[in-house]
C-alpha cells in the first residue's frame, strides 16, 4: 500500500491540486519523478546541478562522506 509505484499511481497524486499561500497552486504530481538514473539531467541545468553539488558539499562537509 505505501510503495512508491501504488503512491504516485493514485488519482489525487496524478490530477489533484495543493495550493501554498494565497496565490500559488502546485500539481501534486511534480512530487514524482520516473525514477531513472540520470534522468534529473532532463530537468536540471548544469548551472543548477553544480549550485546543488555546492549546497550539498556545505551542508555535509565533517561527516565523513566523500564527493567524487
């Protein structure tokens, strides 16, 4: 009941509406992504994905984990 394949396939994740604030409103849908590796290079400039890597870095930097 709780997979990500029975979640994302639900009505209200796939049509339904959540407003933030008094003005905005977001598909529910944009919550889920197809998974694939590799695939966030569809939606992502690079110049987003190496401001991500940069916060990424930051925030893990003294935990122990490397970066390749």
């Amino acid at each position: 009941m709780c997979s990500f394949e029975n979640i994302s396939n639900l009505e209200v994740n796939k049509s339904g509406k959540h407003r933030e604030g008094q003005d905005l409103e977001t598909e529910n849908k944009i919550y889920f992504r197809k998974g694939k590796v590799g695939d966030w290079k569809n939606d992502l400039t690079p110049e987003l994905s190496t401001q991500l890597d940069q916060i990424t870095q930051q925030k893990l930097s003294g935990s122990g984990l490397s970066f390749n």
